[in-house]
C-alpha cells in the first residue's frame, strides 16, 4: 500500500437495492446513475490499499430499529425498506464487499451515529475519509458533519459518485459541505489525486 493513503477510509454509504433499484422502496433518484461511479471509486481505493467500510441499513422485520418516522412502513405482513435478510438490503449488482472490506450496519442517518465507527477507524489509523453513496442530504450529509465533528481530515465527497432525489437538492448539498472545508471532486479530480 502506498504510504500516502494508509490513513484514509473510503466509506461507501446505502448503495442497496431498496435505494438504487427502479422498484426500490426508498428508491433515489439519482442513485441509478452513480452506481459505474461508485464501481470505479472502489476499485481504485482497492488499488490504493485504503480500507473500504461498507456501511448499510439494515433493520428489524417489524421496524422496532428505524426513525419513528418510518416505523409505519413495516407490518407483519409486507417487509419495510433494507430489512435485514431481503433482497432490499443487499448491495447492488457491482458492489461486493471482500476480505480486508469492513460492513458497518446503521438505523439512523450518520454512519457514527450509535455505532461504533469512529473508534474502529480510529483503531486502525484513519484520520481522512472520502465518502460515496446516497442519499445527499440525509446519510452523506449527516455522516459528514459527524466527520468534521470528529475531526478527521481531509473529508473528501466525490460529487459525482454520490446522489440525492434531484440535481438541485445534490448541488445544494454540496455547496453546504463546501462551505464546512469538505473538499468535492469529481471521480476523474480524485483518481488523479496525491493525498
């Protein structure tokens, strides 16, 4: 692994079918369309030796775990968005999470929210973080504010291997991070990238 990124995790948030798929539950918009993005921004953070923590929902049938706000999406009798154990959880086609990968699982939107990722990360020497995924204004913005809270540094989003429900809601997300010293390249900026 190169030296220069032996301290950098790339966190790959909510890509899972019930968020990206036509017919997912909570489908995002333009979680489609981002998926080749994601693809590449792995495979180079592979290439680079940086950790990848993949970090999903994944909820109780019954919804017990979720935001109230959502717990009238599960019954008994249909399963609710990424129940855990469904087709609804599992990452997309593209997306697979191999040894030396980390999968942190997550009920509410920031990833450091009632888990336990920041003492893993900082555990393993993580002081930077580049963050892809959806939805922009929920879990990517929540996790990195979480982020800068903590203190890590460089926070990097690459602009467009994440996504919210419109390009406007996207971009006015990411002015907001800008606007906090969280650097937004796109895939190609990062790919060229000495940290």
């Amino acid at each position: 692994m190169a030296e220069k990124w032996k301290h950098a995790a790339l966190l790959v948030i909510d890509m899972q079918n019930d968020f990206i798929l036509d017919d997912g539950l909570m489908r995002v918009n333009g979680g489609k369309a981002i998926v080749p993005n994601v693809i590449k921004a792995v495979e180079t953070a592979r290439q680079r030796g940086i950790l990848i923590v993949w970090v999903v929902r994944e909820h109780d049938y019954l919804g017990r775990d979720v935001e109230l706000f959502r717990r009238h999406l599960y019954t008994r009798q249909k399963e609710g968005p990424t129940t855990k154990g469904c087709l609804g959880a599992q990452l997309v086609d593209g997306l697979v999470i191999k040894e030396g990968d980390y999968k942190l699982v997550k009920t509410r939107f920031s990833a450091f929210f009632a888990t336990h990722l920041h003492s893993f990360l900082q555990s393993n020497g993580v002081n930077n973080l580049v963050v892809v995924g959806v939805q922009t204004p929920n879990c990517i913005r929540q996790t990195v504010f979480d982020a800068v809270a903590h203190n890590y540094q460089p926070v990097t989003v690459i602009v467009d291997a994440t996504a919210a429900a419109t390009t406007d809601i996207h971009d006015a997300n990411i002015y907001d991070l800008r606007n906090i010293g969280v650097a937004t390249p796109t895939l190609e900026e990062w790919c060229e990238t000495k940290l």
